[in-house]
C-alpha cells in the first residue's frame, strides 16, 4: 500500500541510478537519514531538478511503497546561496554534508544535528570557513557521543596546560604520559572555546595560520579515530548475527 510523507530534509548525497533518475540520500529534521528516488530528475524538463541541489534544504512529498521511497514534489526552502558563489565555501559546504552523512546511521532522527548542520551551513558566509569546520567536527563528535576533553589528560587525569597528540591517542595527553606533537595553550585554548560556544560566537575567535593547521591536525585525529571505532562497531555487531 502506498503511503504519502513529507519531510523537511537538507540533501547529503546523490548517486545516478537508471535513465534519469537519481537516488538522494536525505537528512530529514524529523526522519533522520533516508534515502529516496527522484524520478526522471536528470532530464532536462524535470520541476525537480532545480530544487534538488545537494544541500538545498527542501520540502518533499514522499510516497512510501515497496523499496525505497520516492520524491513526488520538491520545494527547496533554503539554498545558502552564498555557499555556492565561492569555491572556498562550496568544498566546505561540500564537507560538512559528507562527514554528517559519515557520522549519521539511517533512521535516526536527531533534530539536534540537524540543526547544528542547517547552523553550519548558513554560518558559512559570516565565518572563516576552516574554523567553523573545526567547530562543525568537535560539536559533531560531541554529539555523536566522543566528546572530545580538552581540559585533562585522556591517561592520567592531570589538568593540561599545555597537551600532547600521540598517533594512536583518543585525546590529548600531558606532559609526562606524552608524545606525539605539542598543543600549545593557545591551541589548547582554542579548542575549548570551539568545543562550548555557540554558533554564532566561533568568528570571534581569532587564530594565526599556524594555530588553525594545529586544530585541523587534532580535529581530523579525533574524527578519524571516531570514524574507525563506528567501523570496528558495526563489523562485531555483523559477527554477533546468526
Ligand atoms: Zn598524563
């Protein structure tokens, strides 16, 4: 039996799929990740197609049948222009959607990632784009459940002042149980202001080039490691099934 959805949802993902069709990987506000068809969307005469950009935010009519749903109308309601102007904006914007696609399992609903993806994707244009990507991982992270903490040391518990990034470590470390390379208190300080302020306040922040090399060198660490445990997770689970 056929069932008519809507949703609000910001496009991740669109893959090709038979003559000029496309299958859009959706992030819905109230639906969580899912993926859906849109019909004839790659001809040239479609209605869809100027409404399904990736990371419009639309309004879609779904009808749910057998096999995945399909997009009957389309309304994009938000189309961040200014993201799509500048080549800088556009790989970030670009970014943002395909690591939320990486972190997010399908059918989750979790309006508070969306929001923080819909935050990231209109800040864009106020904010120094490889900030707001360092803010847009550690908060990712943080709400993906590996908070990040930046004020002891993972090992010993010891406050930092100063902390050390190890290649296998899942935090930062002090001095004494260190290696890896050195964060420096002003690096350290930047990312517990990234780690708890809102949004809008991550363009206050000012960082030299060195400091923002040094941040996007931790982020991407914690991220990675975050990412293989997700993997590891999901492959003991497939063990676990008869
Ligand atoms: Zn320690």
């Amino acid at each position: 039996m056929e069932k008519h959805l809507s949703a609000d949802a910001i496009l991740l993902r669109a893959v090709s799929y038979g003559e000029g069709n496309r299958i859009f990987t959706c992030f819905g506000r109230e639906e969580g990740k899912f993926s859906a068809v849109a019909r004839g969307v790659r001809k040239p005469k479609s209605k869809l197609k100027g409404h399904l950009q990736l990371g419009n935010r639309c309004d879609l009519q779904l009808v749910r049948g057998r096999g995945l749903p399909t997009i009957a109308s389309a309304q994009a309601k938000e189309t961040y222009p200014a993201n799509r102007e500048n080549a800088d904006r556009y790989f970030y914007m670009s970014y943002f959607l395909e690591l939320l696609n990486d972190f997010v399992p399908e059918d989750q609903p979790d309006p508070t990632l969306f929001d923080l993806l819909d935050g990231a994707l209109k800040e864009l244009s106020a904010t120094e784009p490889a900030l707001l990507a360092r803010f847009f991982e550690l908060r990712l992270l943080t709400l993906s459940g590996y908070a990040p903490d930046f004020g002891t040391c993972a090992l010993c518990g010891a406050p930092l002042r100063n902390g050390f990034f190890g290649p296998r470590a899942a935090g930062l470390t002090c001095g004494r149980c260190g290696g890896g390379f050195e964060v420096p208190p002003k690096a350290l300080f930047a990312l517990k202001y990234l780690v708890s302020a809102e949004i809008g306040l991550v363009r206050r922040l000012k960082v030299d080039e060195a400091t923002l090399e040094l941040l996007a060198a931790v982020t991407r660490r914690l991220i990675e490691t975050s990412l293989e445990k997700k993997v590891k997770s999901l492959d003991i689970l497939k063990q676990l099934r008869p």
